[in-house]
C-alpha cells in the first residue's frame, strides 16, 4: 500500500468498531504511542510499520514488541507531542521527518494506561538512534503483510473478575500481541 493509498482509505472511512474490550478497574495514566508508517524506497514496497522491541529489564511490557511510546509529561502539549517526544527518545526519528496522519481511538491496558495511537508517515527510512535502556531492537514490517495475512489470533483472559480478548499476530520469529496486536488489527480493520 502506497502513502496516499494508506491516506485516502485512512482519511475517507469511519473507524470501525475495535476487538479490545480490557477496561481498567483504577485511575488510568495518559500515554500515546508513534504508529510510524515508512515509506519505502525501494519501488512497489509501499509502507512500513516501524516497530520496536523493548528491553529485556522494563518495568512494563519488557521484552514486548510495541510502538515508540510512552507517557504524558507535564511539558506535552498535546498527545502529539507525547508521541512524538517519545518517539526521539527512544528511536532517534526527529519529528521534522514526520507527518501526523490521525489517530486511533485510546486504549486501556492491564499495566494502567490510556493509550491513544498516533499514526504518522515517515518519508523514508531513517538512520535511527536506539536508546538501548528503553529499546532492544528496532525493525519494520511491511503494512501489506498486516493487510493480508489471517494469522491472527485471540483468546480470551480473566482478570479481576472480566473476560478481556488478547490478541496475537505473529511475524517472522516476533510474537506481537497485546495493545500493539490489537492496534494493528483495528488499524487494518479501518482500511479494509
């Protein structure tokens, strides 16, 4: 899929309903997440999600396959700012090689944040700067493999009482699942 493929779906059609129903028991804390689509320079390969893998040592998700993200510091000016600010922290991309796109709608996760998901295009592939406190590994899949494929996956979990659906997509040797899996699912959704 091209950036204005991926810009006249994502701009001309309504959100669809999302697979993620885990609701939160306690006060939540704000985060955003860069859902970074990158361009591809090599002809025909259309857009890429750029995703990270965290380190191994994190509090939260360690070792989990997600977006460059984090929470809402009281110098943010908006959610845009919280992801994007989060995005140089952790990765090195410089929000000048961004163009914001839109937004999903904001979830809620069993660690206690309300996450919204900021979707941007990357013009080109970066030379990025990994904060390896935060980030293990950076990669990018094609969004193409996201479109197509009908390796997904959910089960559902008790916690606290309520059933919640976690959801599961597997890539090469990543097991992405959880809010990122279901992100991309939503996302996906939205533009089929």
């Amino acid at each position: 899929m091209t950036k204005d493929e991926f810009l006249l779906r994502f701009n001309l059609l309504q959100l669809a309903e999302s697979g993620h129903n885990y609701q939160h028991p306690s006060p939540l804390k704000s985060a955003a997440v860069l859902i970074a689509l990158v361009e591809s320079e090599v002809e025909g390969e259309g857009l890429q999600v750029l995703l990270t893998k965290r380190a191994s040592h994190l509090k939260h998700h360690p070792s989990q396959v997600s977006f460059p993200g984090g929470k809402v510091e009281q110098e943010d000016k908006s959610i845009i700012d919280t992801a994007l600010r989060e995005a140089f922290e952790e990765i090195g991309l410089s929000a000048d090689a961004v163009t914001v796109a839109g937004q999903l709608p904001a979830y809620e996760t069993i660690s206690g944040f309300h996450v919204t998901p900021v979707i941007a295009i990357v013009a080109h592939s970066q030379e990025y700067i990994m904060d390896k406190n935060e980030v293990a590994e950076i990669f990018q899949v094609p969004l193409q493999f996201f479109l197509t494929t009908d390796d997904h996956h959910v089960f559902v979990a008790n916690k606290n009482g309520k059933q919640h659906n976690v959801h599961f997509l597997p890539y090469k040797h990543y097991n992405i699942w959880g809010a990122t899996a279901v992100m991309l699912k939503d996302l996906v959704s939205h533009l089929n």
